[in-house]
C-alpha cells in the first residue's frame, strides 16, 4: 500500500504544513536559524512551481520555546503568566527568522494569530477565513500560531497539532502535512526493537490495538504522539488527508513519496464553524435537558426551546458555548446559547409564546439555534 507516489499529495493545491518546536529550536530552547532555513528551502521550493500552483499555510509551533533563552530560562515554564512572557518575546523572534529565510525566495509572510475566540464565535471567524485567504490570494505564506500571549487557559487550543487540523479544515486545504521529531505512527515505542512504522491509516480499526505515547523527545513543546493522531483524527473525518512525518523528510512529504504515515479521509467537509465548536470551544456551561429535548437535538433537526430545558449550570454570556447534556449528564451536543447565564433559570421548561406574552417579543426564541449546535454523540 505505501510503495508508490501518493496522489493524494501530489494532487493536493492548498496545503496546510505544521512543524513542531523541537523541530524548530535547540536543544537550550533558542531558534536554530539553520533548521528554520532548511525548512523554508523545503516550502519554497513546492510553491516555486508555478505549473503546480501550490499555496501554503504553515502553522508554526515554537514561540514559547524560542523565548526561554532570551528570557534566561532553562525549560519550559509551568505558569500561565510566564508561558504568556516567553510566548511576547518568542514570537517576534519566529516571524522575524521566518521573514528574513522566505525573502531569500522572495516571498512574504504574514502573522496570523489565533484563540479559539477567534474561531468559534461566527463573525471572528468569517474575519478570520478572509484573511488567511487574503494573504493567500496575495501570494503571500501564511504564518498561524495559537495566541499564547493573551490566550487564558479557558481559551487555548491547548496544542498547534489540533489548531493545525481546524486551519486546515477553515481554509478548505487539500492537504494537512503534520512535521515533527518522529518520522510517523508506529506500532509501539519507535525506540523499542520490533516496532514498526505504520505507512497508512483508512480509518479508526487500524488503530485498535496500537499503544500511542504523549511525550515528545525534546521536552520544549506540549504535543505528543496522541495530539498529532487526534488532530489526524479530526483533519480526516473532515475530509482532508494527512501526511504525519519528521520535518526532515518533508521534502519528500510534500512530494508525494511514501514516507511517514498517511491518514486517508473518512468523512465529508461538515458546516465550517461546527467543526470548530466541536474540537476547540471550551464549555462556559451546561444545560441539561429532557428526554424530549434530547431526542429533538440528536436525533432531529430542531433547535433547543426553554420548554426542553431541566436545568442550567456555570456563568456564560450570550454567545459563549455550552455542553447539552441529558439527565445522566452524558454531553450529547454543544451549541452556542443565546441568553446569558442569569436569565435562563425563569426560562426553564416554559413556552416561547408565553414567554413572549410575559417578557416581551425578544424571548420569542431558540436558547441554542440548530445552526450553532453540533451533536457530539448520535
């Protein structure tokens, strides 16, 4: 299965490429200008083909761990605040090498930095797509990092593997190629005798049975094998095909060769934004709700109404996400609500029209509309 080129790649246009930090960095944690330059050779080299067409994103880890040194750190630092300091310098330091190494080709780049704010709320992400277009559309190579300077835990992605996977899904890429220290899934620890690499995935069974590790090898980034094969997971379900290797093979990567593991699609393109709801919005809350209620949600195509609702829980605003659970507080679905936390409670299990006829004309409506609300277990 994996002795040919793969046409899957060579036949992808719109390509979405993630490298790790400790591809990128040294082992004291600074940037190593060498492995940024051969990587961009790499890059430049795909789009120089104009037969080919080829347009880039690169989603790039790195700036946390390109801060330690500059800032006299020794490691990673546990802290938020600190994480926030080294992410305020590293980034500068990122952009500024990636900048100066795709000149040498002529290319610019452009900074693109995201939290899942950005994302799941339906306006930033409309902004967000167009400018990552763009910048496309300019010729431009889009440099995306998670903002980790003003992210707070309530609001992080939490790894670029998985921020990689919703890019990928939000420009409409034909490809995800995910770089790192590992030249691909195996069956096993890479390190003990008689693993073996896996060369393709065709979807979940191929996976029983195989033990994934969740650290990396070089201790600057915070994904390991597990983020990598979920954010796979999700690129995958969602119709894109992913290529997982070393970043020291992805010349041939991007080339169609069959080196690391690729992960065929399993599903179609879903509506853009419950992609994202479903894989890096952070429940504000919940809302727990009838058997009725569950049933219209998951099994229907209907909105959810205060009459199907038990109970509420958490401090949300209008607009933040929210778990639907049912009565054994099983999450079946999340969705975007549309009251803040306070006034729901004097909602609860009533009509809209006689809500409409106490309160006013505005509660004449959906607590979570269908077209915010994605069902996570059918």
């Amino acid at each position: 299965m994996d002795g040919g080129i793969r046409p899957e790649v060579t036949g992808a246009r719109r390509i979405v490429v993630k490298v790790g930090s400790s591809s990128l960095t040294t082992a004291g944690g600074g940037l190593d200008a060498d492995r940024v330059d051969a990587l961009v050779d790499v890059l430049a080299r795909v789009l120089g083909d104009s037969a080919a067409a080829k347009e880039i994103v690169l989603v790039s880890s790195g700036a946390i761990a390109a801060g330690l040194a500059p800032l006299g750190l020794d490691r990673r630092p546990k802290d938020l605040a600190r994480q926030q300091a080294a992410a305020s310098v590293g980034q500068g330091l990122l952009v500024a090498r990636y900048t100066a190494s795709f000149a040498r080709y002529g290319r610019r780049v452009g900074q693109v930095l995201l939290t899942t704010d950005d994302t799941s709320r339906r306006a930033h992400y409309r902004n967000a797509r167009r400018t990552l277009d763009q910048l496309l559309a300019m010729g431009a190579v889009p440099v995306v990092n998670e903002n980790d300077t003003v992210a707070t835990d309530e609001i992080r992605f939490g790894d670029n593997d998985r921020l990689a996977a919703l890019v990928a899904h939000l420009v409409r890429a034909d490809l995800l190629v995910l770089l790192s220290d590992v030249d691909g899934l195996y069956d096993g620890d890479p390190s003990t005798p008689g693993t073996s690499r896996i060369a393709e995935v065709t979807g979940p069974a191929d996976l029983e049975g195989v033990s994934i590790g969740s650290a990396g090898k070089a201790g600057v980034g915070t994904g390991g094998m597990v983020t990598k094969v979920e954010a796979a997971r999700i690129a995958a379900a969602a119709g894109i095909p992913v290529v997982l290797t070393s970043a020291s093979r992805a010349a041939d990567a991007l080339l169609g060769r069959p080196t690391g593991t690729l992960f065929h699609r399993t599903g179609r393109r879903s509506a853009d934004r419950l992609l994202w709801l479903a894989h890096a919005s952070t429940p504000r809350g919940a809302l727990t709700l009838d058997d009725g209620a569950v049933r219209a949600v998951v099994q229907g195509t209907g909105s959810l109404l205060p009459a199907g609702i038990a109970a509420v829980e958490g401090e949300f605003s209008a607009g933040d996400p929210v778990e639907l659970r049912d009565g054994a507080g099983r999450a079946v679905a999340r969705g975007l609500v549309a009251y803040d936390a306070g006034e729901i409670p004097r909602l609860l299990g009533r009509s809209t029209r006689d809500l409409a006829r106490e309160l006013g004309p505005e509660y004449e409506r959906e607590v979570v509309h269908r077209d915010d609300l994605v069902v996570l277990h059918p």
